[in-house]
C-alpha cells in the first residue's frame, strides 16, 4: 500500500464509473478526529487533513472520466500534491490579501463570473463548469475572490508579460512545433452512452442493454441523435450532443474501436458494450492527417501563449510568497508529498485520453 492510500485513509479508493469510462469518487467521510487534526501550518494558519482529503477528492472527481482503472491509484498519488499545493496557495494569498487591505467587491466578482463564462465558449456555461470542477457557487466565488485580488496586485507584471507575446512570436512557436498542430487521422464519431458500473448485477447490464437498445431503435425510426444525445446519454459528451470528435486508433476500448472502425459512415451501429457500459454509435466522417494552417490556429495559439506567460508571473508570485511564509508539514503527510512528487517525476506513459475522444 503506497503512502499516499494509507494518508489518506483509502478515502478516495472506492470509485464507480460515470459514462464515458467516468469515475465518481466516493468518497469516504473521515472520521471527526482526523479530519480536525492540523497537517499544514501556513505561519499560525493550519489546513487540516480533512480539508486535504476534499480538496483531493474534488480534484479526482474532476479527471475521473478520463483515467483508466488500473491508472487510478498512480493518478490519485500525483493529486495529493496538486491538492496540497492549492491549499497552501490560497491560503497565502488569503494571508497577503487581508494584509493589504485590498477588497473585491460583489460587483468584480459578478463580472468575474461572467468573464468566466464567457471564456468558456457557446457550448459551456458556468453550471457545467462547476459540476466537472466539483466545486460549489462559494467554492468558485471564494476562489474567484483570490484570482481577482491576485490580477490586482500583479496588473503592471501580466500587462507586461501580455505585451511580450508578439504577431511574431505566435508565429515562431507554430514554426518550431509542428506536431503540436497535427491532427490524427481517424473516425470522427458521436456516441449514447447507457453505463454500467463494476458491481452491476446481470439483471441490471439486461436493464442497461435494454434501453441501449430502446435508443438504438428511436434513432433507427428517426429520432435526432444529437437530441437524444443530450437528453439520454450518461456521457460528459451528452453536452456536445454525443460527438466524440476525432477516434484515432488503439486508443479505445476494443469492441468500441471496432465499431468505430467497421460501421458505415452515417449508420447507426449495433449496440456495443465496453466495461463502462452500452454505446450506440454513428460515425459522421474521416479525418486524414493534416497539419492546421497557421491561420487556423493563430488566434487561439496567442490566447495559450498568453495566458502561458500570465500563469509564469502567478508562479513567481507564489514562490514569493512561500520564501516569506513557515510552512511546516506533518511527519506523515510530509512523507507521503515527498512520495507524491516523486511520482511527478516519473515517466507514466500515455495518460488519459481526451474527453473528445474517450468512449
């Protein structure tokens, strides 16, 4: 048993699936002793273990669709850390921010959350944001709260590094990494997923396969797949009307790629199971490999290299602040984080697929 699973208690080691290979974490509420016993001290701030186990949870939550079953214990290690590192963050910039005196109005955070809808694109909203993220509306505006106050103090900084980004240097880094902008070639698909979970009994895959079958047979009579889709799919795909994008090969469960690979383009298959449950699949298209013209990609090229350099100046400013901070761990958890980063550093092979292409 690593150190992490025995830390935290197995408390994020009971896991179903939640459509499209995804896992809802279960999580197992720690008893009252150990989730009030301080673990972090952030100068006379203490962040307790409890604190730790939801914020990992919520982290696993949030890629669990995504992680293959035998990757989870190896995911769960690296979370610790990432978990750990939030904390420790927002409680240093909580620190600095009422040091500062500096306050951010309903107002700003109103307009936060509408920026932040805003650049989520057409197809998401706010309340999808926050249901992948498991987090709540106080959990967002608490956050928000400190990303905005963290753009307040560091304005001149990420004006700065905003401007550094240039027409020119957009340009270079498309030149230097071609692979970066190939597109695989493949079968562009969508899918209606009807899940099953690991301790499904028979009589419940026959109920999962039954109304596999039900949606297989609207489609056959007409039905809109995008529609029902949306309306009946138990995959986080449901909110793109089932569209998978692009499914390249020897990426996906086997019965799944076969389908994919073998149906007609515009048929409606014949239900196939996988071990996250029933899909019924069209595919829409084929895709060759193809390298995305500059201008294609140029605009959102910028928004990644900018926001790339934003994210720098935000590092530094943390690391500032860690310098001028005490932060002591307990034994065990100190243990398990040295653990957690080691894993970091570890190569893992290839990681969990997309969501745009994961059945």
């Amino acid at each position: 048993m690593t150190r992490w699973a025995q830390w935290m208690g197995l408390a994020m080691l009971a896991v179903g699936t939640a459509g499209c290979g995804q896992k809802e974490a279960q999580v197992v509420e720690p008893r009252v002793h150990e989730a009030a016993e301080v673990s972090i001290w952030v100068d006379q701030a203490g962040i307790t273990q409890g604190e730790i186990q939801r914020e990992a949870s919520r982290l696993f939550g949030s890629v669990a669709q995504n992680v293959p079953p035998e990757q989870i214990p190896e995911v769960q290690v690296r979370l610790l850390s990432q978990a750990v590192d939030n904390l420790v963050m927002r409680q240093l910039v909580r620190a600095e921010m009422e040091r500062s005196g500096v306050l951010i109005s309903r107002e700003e955070i109103e307009q936060g959350k509408r920026d932040l809808e805003k650049g989520l694109g057409p197809d998401h909203s706010l309340a999808m944001l926050l249901a992948s993220a498991n987090l709540s509306v106080e959990e967002l505006e608490s956050n928000l709260i400190l990303d905005l106050f963290k753009n307040k103090v560091l304005k001149e900084k990420i004006e700065a590094a905003t401007s550094a980004v240039t027409d020119e240097g957009v340009r270079q880094f498309y030149e230097e990494n071609p692979k970066d902008f190939t597109l695989p070639e493949g079968r562009i698909a969508s899918h209606i997923l009807i899940k099953v979970t690991p301790d499904s009994d028979e009589a419940m895959k026959a109920d999962a396969r039954a109304r596999a079958e039900g949606v297989r047979k609207a489609l056959l009579e007409g039905a809109d797949f995008a529609a029902l889709a949306r309306e009946v799919s138990q995959c986080a795909s449901r909110g793109r009307g089932g569209r998978l994008g692009v499914i390249p090969r020897n990426r996906e469960h086997p019965a799944f790629e076969a389908a994919v690979y073998s149906q007609e383009i515009g048929e409606i298959g014949e239900v196939v199971e996988s071990s996250v449950g029933y899909h019924v699949i069209q595919v829409t298209g084929e895709q060759q490999e193809r390298l995305m013209p500059f201008d294609e990609v140029s605009e959102r090229l910028k928004v990644m290299l900018v926001s790339r350099a934003q994210q720098q100046i935000t590092r530094e400013y943390i690391e500032e602040l860690k310098s001028k901070a005490t932060i002591k761990f307990d034994g065990a958890l100190a243990e398990a984080v040295v653990q957690a980063e080691a894993a970091k550093e570890e190569p893992s092979g290839e990681g969990p697929a997309d969501e745009t292409s994961e059945p």
